[in-house]
C-alpha cells in the first residue's frame, strides 16, 4: 500500500502534466479544430457515480507498546549484586509489585537486623527522642536496602526478555528483565515536512503490518510532535499513532505500514483521476453527449491518487471518456469534436 503509492503520485503528475498541456492547445487552437473529427474508444467511456473517497497521508513505524521497561538495579537503588533466584519465565504474565528476582541479601538482612535491634533497645533505655529517631532512620534506610534486594514488577504486563541467569554479578545499569504492557500499542511514524501540514490530533488511521496480508488495523494519532528531525537532508516529524484494538499478532518491533485519514468525502461523485484535463479555465473532462463527447469545467475535490471527487459540473449517470485516444473513426467509436487529449493509467474503485 504506502510502498507503491509515491510511484503512483509520479504517474499522476505526469498524467495530469500531459493533460494540461494538450488542453492548452486545444483552448488556445480551438477555432482550428473544430473541424477536426477525433474519436475514442467505447471501452474508454465510464459513468459517473457516488462513492466514498479518503485523502491519506503515508507514513511507516515500528510498533511498541505504549508502556514498556528494561528493569535494572538502579530501578530499584541498587548499585550492584548477583541473582539469586529468578522467579518468573519469558512469557509469563505478572501483577503490578510482583517479585521477579531475588538478589543475594545476607549481608543487607544482617545490617537490617542489627538497626532494627539498636532502635528497640533505644526505645527500651528510653533514651532521648534524638536517639530514638536516628536510630529509626538507621533502621528504616537498612529496610530499603534489603528491600531493594528483590526485583518487582512496577505495573502488570508481561515479560518478554530475561537478559540474566542465576549466579550472574551485575551492575547498576545492567538490564535483568523486559517488561510491557500487553494492552495498548503505538506506532512513532516520521510524517514529511510538507505532510504533516495535514495531520491532527484525533485523525484515523490505517495499519497494516508488514508480516500479514490484507489485514488493516485502526488507530488514531494521539500525538504530534512540536518538533522536526532532520536527516540526510530529509525533514520530518515524528507522528505517534495508538492502536484502537489490541491484536495476538502484535509483537514489539514488528514493522508497520500507516495511512493517516487527513480527509474523507461520502456519497460523492467521482471520477478517475486520469478523466481530468488541466485547461487555462481551470479543470475538465470530456462529457459524452450523443455521439459527441464534449469537454465540460468541472470543480474537484479531494483525490486517493485513484479516483477525485466532483463538487460541480456533472451529475450522477454522466458519461465521460477516460484513457485511450485515438485519431480515428470506426463504426464503434463515438465522435468527438476538438483536440484535448486523455490517457494513463486508471485507478481501483474506492471502497463504498
């Protein structure tokens, strides 16, 4: 979908690039063409009709979910130790303040014992209040050491990494367990300088991830950044999409295809997009009546690279001529006066 839809943007530029330059000449040379009997083919005739039409910006990311951490000891204040016991499996799902790992506390458990003593026969002496609160202090600083001892889970998800084994002497900034929040995910797209013009806070998007076919996810974009990034000589803005649903394909990582809705137009007239000719007045088609196909100015809207919306000049059940044309006259061929020109490549029809 976003792979094949900059190369298809190209081909309607040139398509749109050769309309408008056989429609000048017609505009400019029409009194020397009239005379002129030019036909097309029946084949390239298609009716107007109604339809639904969605103008999408393209962007791709990678998704993640929208709460995730590498634990390590400094999560917990410790600055180092070795892993005792681990307490939990890849996979596993685990409850907010669940213990993970235990780490070797001995010395800890020691040291929380003895301020826990000195408190309690400072109590007993009845020593003075001073006393009795650094000693508190004492015992309350060795009680969070030995608690930090232990590994817990900050929220419930689930564990998709243990990058430690039992034994293992590890550092503060060493990562010991990866745990996300299964329940909600998001996509950071890069949206172009020029693109991101068009998006909002709130509008839809269209997902699809690169390991399925043909299966597209809904999200919303829920973040727009104040900021852009430039690299090699590309601009862009980072775009944050949140998944609507939760699916068991989803994997961190997994690599995402988006078409961010910037716009959408229902049971409107549409028209190929290769059916327009770009004239000094403005745009046209060539509007089939009789056996004579006339160019009639048309006011459009909003396009998919397929097909664009008409807000003026045609009807439902009008007929009009798109792709081939020809300088000739067959028994099956309908007349047309004049020398615009059409031609390309036609688009799929939009979903209604």
């Amino acid at each position: 979908m976003i792979k094949k839809k900059w190369f298809l943007w190209i081909i309607v530029i040139l398509i749109l690039g050769t309309g408008s330059f056989f429609g000048f000449n017609y505009w400019q040379s029409k009194s020397d063409s009239e005379n002129q009997i030019q036909s097309v083919d029946l084949a390239s005739v298609v009716e107007v009709e109604l339809g639904n039409l969605k103008e999408t910006v393209p962007a791709s990311g990678f998704l993640q979910p929208v709460n995730s951490v590498n634990l390590n000891l400094q999560s917990s204040g410790t600055a180092r130790g070795t892993v005792e016991k681990i307490l939990v499996h890849n996979g596993e799902f685990v409850e907010e303040g669940q213990e993970l790992v235990h780490l070797k506390d001995k010395e800890e458990k020691l040291n929380y014992l003895k301020a826990k003593n000195e408190y309690e026969l400072a109590k007993i002496n009845g020593s003075p209040s001073l006393t009795q609160e650094e000693k508190k202090l004492a015992m309350d600083l060795a009680l969070e050491k030995l608690e930090a001892q232990t590994i817990r889970a900050p929220f419930s998800g689930k564990i998709i990494n243990i990058y430690v084994e039992e034994g293992d002497y590890i550092e503060g900034t060493d990562d010991i367990i990866y745990l996300i929040d299964d329940t909600a995910y998001e996509i950071e797209v890069s949206v172009s300088e020029v693109d991101c013009l068009e998006v909002e806070v709130g509008q839809e998007a269209e997902v699809e991830l690169d390991i399925l076919d043909d299966k597209v996810f809904i999200g919303k974009v829920v973040e727009v950044a104040d900021y852009a990034i430039a690299k090699s000589s590309v601009v862009t803005v980072p775009v944050t999409i949140r998944m609507d649903e939760v699916s068991k394909f989803f994997k961190p990582g997994l690599s995402a295809s988006t078409e961010i809705i910037v716009d959408s137009a229902d049971h409107t007239l549409l028209v190929p997009i290769t059916s327009l000719l770009k004239t000094p007045r403005g745009y046209s088609v060539l509007r089939v009546n009789g056996e004579k196909a006339e160019p009639t100015l048309v006011q459009t809207g909003i396009s998919d690279g397929f097909y664009i919306a008409i807000t003026d000049g045609l009807k439902e059940g009008d007929r009009i001529v798109v792709n081939q044309y020809q300088k000739e006259t067959t028994n099956k061929k309908i007349q047309m006066g004049g020398g615009m020109m059409g031609g390309g490549m036609g688009g799929q029809r939009p979903g209604q």
